[in-house]
C-alpha cells in the first residue's frame, strides 16, 4: 500500500456532506446497430466507437456531471458503426457513411438512493424517456430508425435534477475553445506526459495530489461514506499503481472540448477511448491493459491546466 496516496485520497468521505439528502442519478442507455456518445451538461458518460451491429445496455451514475440542482442538459450523438478494415497493411476501424436502418436509442434518466450494501433504498421517479422515433419501412413493413440514412444524428433534451450539492467543476474555468488551439494542445500534451511517467514509474502520490480536487468532488457527487471511499482507493491503487505496467506511446490522439468550452482531454482517433494507455502481463504472451481517462480545465484566476475528473 502506498502510504502517501492512501493519505491523500483516503479520507475523502470525511468532507462529504448532505448524505441523508443523497439521490443518485442513474442513465438507463440502451443503444444498438450504431456507434454513440451520452453527454450530461456536455460532459460524456458514455460512448463506445467500435465494429459491430450488436446492441448494449446498462446504467450508467451520471452525478459526476451534475455540478448543482436546476435543470440540466442531456445529449445523445449518434455515428455509423465501424468495420474493421486493413489499410496500409494494418487493420484498423473504418466509420461506415450512413447510419443504419436498424440502429435504435433509447434512454432514461432515474433518481434513486442506494442503501449501503448497495441496493436501490428509494426510487424518486424518472426524469427522462426518450426512444428515438421509428418509422415503418414501406418495402418490408419493419421498423427502422426514423433517422436512418444520415451520418450523424443528434438528440438532446433537458431534465430537473434535485441533488443537494453544488460543486465547482468548470463552472468557471476559462473557455477553452477560445484559446489558441496549438497553445492549449501543446499545454495538453504536457500534462498527459507527467502522467505517463508518473504511471510508468508508479509514482502514486504523485498522480493522487494531482487528482485530489477532482476526486474530492467525485466523492461528494457519489456520497462517499468510509466505504465507498476504501472501496476507491483499492481501485486507484491497484488500476494507477499496476505491477508490471508498460506504457505505450502517447499517439494517434486529437484534442476534444467538453463542458460547453470549458474541459479539454485527448482521445484515441480510432476508438475514441484515451491515448493514455499500458499493457501487463498477467500469464506467458498474455496482456491486459490499462487506459487512463483524464480531464482537464484551467481554473478562474490561473493558467496552467489541472483535472477536474
């Protein structure tokens, strides 16, 4: 264990407040036949940018993108799925023109309160059903997407959210998208390289002083008690601190702006995840990796990049 980061991420539930208020937002997403991204107050809580047809679901905790009651933003984008191609010798994903016919998404927005074993205590009623619309096909009589054909589709909306907490996140950072684009990419890339190293030197207490902020606010979105917060720290230990961790090269990464301006990260150009990213070995010739997502914002009165989630 590393003595330093357990110190400084592992008393975050102390500062928590409002527990006996607590309401988590959950975003039920069940999206298929098309590649997607799910933003809360322009801020992504889910995307996937690969091959296949297929459909996933599950619920997603979206209170990491809710800074303070009120109405709040929601938006789906909707891309062509991706076919695995070989170009220049090597196989990479290849976005399809159009959006299929039998592409389909829906989403739902919940106001729960878990209990500590981690069972839903309360329900407070949905905020959000959206279903994209459907059309029937006039040659086959089927439904498909009422949408279809298109290479890119947008849906959004809005919903109250009647947490307790109001946090800081990027409310008032500088906006970001009016920087010079070189000056702020440059910037970005040196943060990303501090982390590279830090992960590949298992340099813990490092990587935890630079994301305390984020993970204080992080806490008190969830309502950290003591153990959700050990159950974290043993995440961040085991995930930032991996035995055996060999970083790859920060590369085929472009700049992308969230949070209306104000949050800047880099992503993979082909899968949309994070450029930042080690394999280990966990038997003979077998690996696993890692990828580390970070955000970035410059906070009102400074000028240097720091996380914000």
């Amino acid at each position: 264990m590393d003595v330093k980061a357990t110190e400084i991420l592992g008393n975050l539930y102390k500062n928590v407040k409002h527990n006996d208020q607590r309401i988590n937002y959950q975003a039920m997403i069940f999206i298929g036949g098309c590649n997607y991204e799910v933003l809360i107050n322009d801020y992504p809580v889910d995307r996937y940018f690969g091959p296949g047809d297929g459909s996933s679901s599950g619920s997603t905790p979206i209170n990491i993108a809710i800074l303070k009651p009120g109405i709040q933003k929601w938006k789906i984008k909707v891309y062509p799925v991706r076919d695995r191609k070989e170009v220049n010798g090597e196989v990479t994903l290849v976005p399809q023109n159009i959006i299929q016919p039998g592409a389909r998404v829906e989403m739902e927005i919940e106001g729960v309160r878990f209990s500590e074993n981690g069972d839903i205590e309360k329900r407070f009623g949905k905020v959000v059903k959206f279903e994209a619309p459907l059309k029937k096909d006039d040659k086959s009589g089927q439904n498909m997407l009422n949408d279809a054909g298109k290479p890119y589709i947008e849906y959004s909306g809005t919903f109250q959210a009647d947490v307790p907490y109001t946090l800081s996140g990027w409310e008032n950072s500088t906006d970001l998208s009016k920087m010079n684009s070189t000056v702020l990419e440059k910037q970005l890339l040196k943060e990303y390289q501090k982390f590279h190293g830090w992960l590949q030197n298992g340099k813990l207490d490092e990587m935890a002083n630079a994301k305390l902020t984020a993970e204080k606010e992080v806490a008190q979105a969830f309502f950290y008690d003591k153990k959700t917060n050990d159950n974290f720290l043993s995440t961040f230990l085991q995930r930032w601190g991996q035995k055996g961790l060999k970083m790859q090269p920060l590369e085929n990464y472009k700049v992308a702006i969230y949070g209306d301006g104000k949050i800047v990260t880099l992503i993979d150009n082909i899968d949309g995840s994070s450029p930042l990213w080690g394999n280990y070995e966990v038997g003979e010739n077998q690996f696993k990796n890692n990828t580390y997502m970070l955000y970035f914002h410059i906070p009102k009165g400074k000028t240097e990049l720091e996380v914000i989630r």
